[in-house]
C-alpha cells in the first residue's frame, strides 16, 4: 500500500473541546447534547432567517432596494429636532422612500451605505466605500450540489484544510436547506501576486483588486480552470478538492476586504433635524472580517440580540415616561437616553469583532504563507497549536456569545 505523504497538522472536534472548556462555553455551545454549531450555505441560511419572521413583518420586506439617501422628514422640525420632527426618511435607486423611522438599523454589507452616512454625513451612488479594506487574499469557490442520491448524504460535517506554498485549500460538507441535499464546496485562497497584503507591490503598475462581489455573482467557465491549474501550481494536496471542482455546478471569485475596528466613527449617529432618532450598525456593515475563523454570521446574530436588548429598553422606558407625573419623575431619573444605550450595544460588541478580526487577518496571511520559510514555520505553528490548545481557545473564545 502506497504511504500517505501528508500528515495532520492539527484536529479539532468541536464537541469534544466543547465539554473539556466546560463552564459558560458548554452551557451556551452544547444544548440538550447538541452542539450549537453547523456548516451552512449562505442562502439557505438567509432563507431560514426569513421563514422565521411573523407574517405581518416578512410582507413588509421589500428585495433589490439600494439605498442612497438618509434625511430627516421635510418640515419635520429642523434646527435640533424640536415638535414636529416625525422621524428618518430612507431614499432609494429607484426613486422611492419609505418612513418615517425612528431608528434605522444599517445591516448592509461590507459597503455599507449606512455606514458611510455615519462616517461622512453623506451617501455615494454605487461603488466600493472607502471604509472598506482589501487585504491582499482572494477565494475561488467551487460548489457542487448535493443530487438525489446518496451523494453528500450525511448528518455532521467534517471540514478539512490543506495546505500548499502561498496557498490552502478548504472542503467541506454544508446545509443547502430543508429538503435539499448537503451541498460540497471547495474553496482556495491565496494572495493576489500583485500585493503584499493591503499594499500595493512596487513597481507593480496595473495591480487591480479583485472585486469584493457582494452580490455573489457565478463565474462559471474561467474561475474553474483558473482554480484547478492554481491548486497544482501551489502544491494544494487535491484529495478531495480536485473532484469537487472537476463536478462544481458553479464557481465564484471573491476578493477578501474588511473594516479597519479602529474607526473613530463609532456604530451609530443622530439624523440631524430627525427628532433625536438615530441611525445604527450591525454585521458586516459594523465590522466585516476576514472570513478565516468563520465568524461573520456568528457575530451579525450576537448584534441583533444585544441590539434588540437595548432597544427594547429604551422602549420601557419610553412607555414609563407616559405614567402619571411622580412615576414618571422616577423613571426619567433612572432610564438612559438612547444614546447611551447605542453606545452600550457598540461598546459591548466592540472590543469581541475587534478581537475576531485581528485573530481572523493574522490566520489569513499565516495561512498562504510564501514557498519555504513561511510556509514550514506555518505548518509547525499549527501543528504546536494544536498541542497545546491555542487552536482551541481561539476557536470557542470566538463562538462563545458574548453579548
């Protein structure tokens, strides 16, 4: 029998070093002996998200709406929000607007329109927004749905990376939806030739950035040849790659981009002339980050529930100031205005995205390590990781909520 000539740097069962953390990492991650953890394609996690709202809000919600413009509503009070101001006013692409609001919560993406009107007070027309960074790694994808057999037909999910020079593979086994079988994917990141992380090479003249592709737009016929050929170059181990690409239904190409968690900005800011509403972040459109410990979706979840915490607090108190006079004297003294509670959700959530992408930014270029040193320090380093549980610390100090 011909020797394997690969060896693992490093394993991790979730369940396992789940129970040995133990404490709150247990009680939140395992429930009634479940791990709370799966791999999931990002449209059948959107659509179960969706099938959960109540009827009277999912008829409320309106698809392919670009938002260009936050006002306050005209002769709504103007100056500083005094009687009259009625709320926020959302523009649109397409001409429309809808309002008024009194808070709108910008779950946007990474080119955040929202985001951008709390940076500069102003929103852009299309393109990417200067907030945004590119870090110098790209991601091919190579997706292969599951049939009706009994391909992909299985109830966990192993996800498994290889490792080549400047490059790694990673493949795995995703929920594609109820009813529908798994779906396998194949994913190689490496770095752009053109740059040494976020900056341009020298004397590099046409180094273009790849496209963040937000809108996840198919790229069928050229990623997949390109995909292969790289996976051969780079020495990427195509065990179980190479199959999954050679019978991809599609592919995509993605350029990996993030915020900088340093912005002074902070996550949310009153509409002037809007009555004292706010708009606010959550997700991506907050802290986009690498995608390397698998965190996004994790971490936009943590937001909603911290944040609709905080909202529903200031809605208590709204309601306490309309008692009678002595209770609403009390009330007043105690609540905090809905600044402060803003505040509290970002400060809150801050300080575990900061960490995350840090964590996240530093994997990334560890991972596609160049040809020789970097890539055989890269392998001692998980493999020493995975000895000494950092691999594991990292893992649930990210998946542990905090919020």
């Amino acid at each position: 029998m011909e020797k394997n000539p690969f060896f693992p740097l490093l394993e991790l069962d979730l369940k396992e070093s789940i129970k040995a953390a133990g404490g709150i990492a247990e009680k939140e991650l395992i429930v009634q002996g479940e791990v709370q953890a799966c791999a999931i394609m990002r449209g059948a996690l959107q659509e179960a998200l969706f099938k959960t709202l109540p009827k009277e809000t999912s008829s409320r919600v309106h698809f392919d709406k670009l938002l260009t413009g936050i006002k306050e509503e005209a002769g709504g009070g103007g100056g500083g929000g005094g009687a009259g101001s009625n709320g926020i006013i959302c523009q649109f692409h397409d001409g429309t607007e809808a309002g008024p609001f009194d808070l709108v919560v910008g779950c946007d993406g990474i080119n955040s329109s929202v985001k951008e009107f709390i940076n500069t007070g102003t929103i852009t027309k299309g393109g990417r927004k200067e907030s945004t960074l590119y870090s110098g790694i790209r991601i091919q994808y190579a997706v292969q749905d599951g049939k009706n057999d009994h391909d992909n037909n299985q109830d966990g999910s192993e996800l498994v990376q290889y490792f080549g020079d400047a490059a790694y593979s990673l493949v795995g086994t995703y929920g594609a939806g109820e009813g529908k079988k798994p779906t396998k994917g194949a994913f190689l990141i490496f770095k752009d030739p053109d740059w040494n992380g976020p900056f341009k090479k020298k004397g590099v003249v046409n180094a273009q950035k790849i496209a963040e592709n937000a809108d996840w737009t198919q790229d069928v016929e050229s990623v997949g040849s390109l995909m292969y050929n790289r996976i051969k170059e780079c020495q990427v181990p195509d065990i179980q790659v190479g199959e999954i690409v050679q019978n991809a239904d599609r592919f995509f190409e993605l350029g990996v981009y993030f915020h900088n968690p340093l912005s002074l900005s902070g996550w949310s800011r009153e509409v002037g002339g809007s009555g004292k509403r706010f708009v606010v972040l959550a997700g991506d459109a907050a802290h986009a980050m690498p995608p390397f410990l698998g965190q996004g979706s994790n971490q936009a979840i943590q937001d909603a529930y911290c944040l609709a915490t905080k909202i529903f607090e200031h809605n208590a108190n709204v309601a306490a100031a309309e008692l009678e006079p002595t209770i609403r004297k009390e009330s007043e003294q105690r609540s905090k205005s809905l600044k402060t509670l803003l505040k509290e959700y970002e400060t809150t959530r801050w300080f575990p995205t900061a960490g995350i992408t840090f964590k996240s930014a530093f994997l990334g270029y560890l991972e596609t390590g160049e040809k020789g040193f970097l890539s055989m320090f890269r392998d001692s380093f998980f493999f020493v990781a995975g000895k000494v549980g950092i691999a594991r610390s990292v893992f649930l100090d990210a998946a542990t909520p905090k919020i």
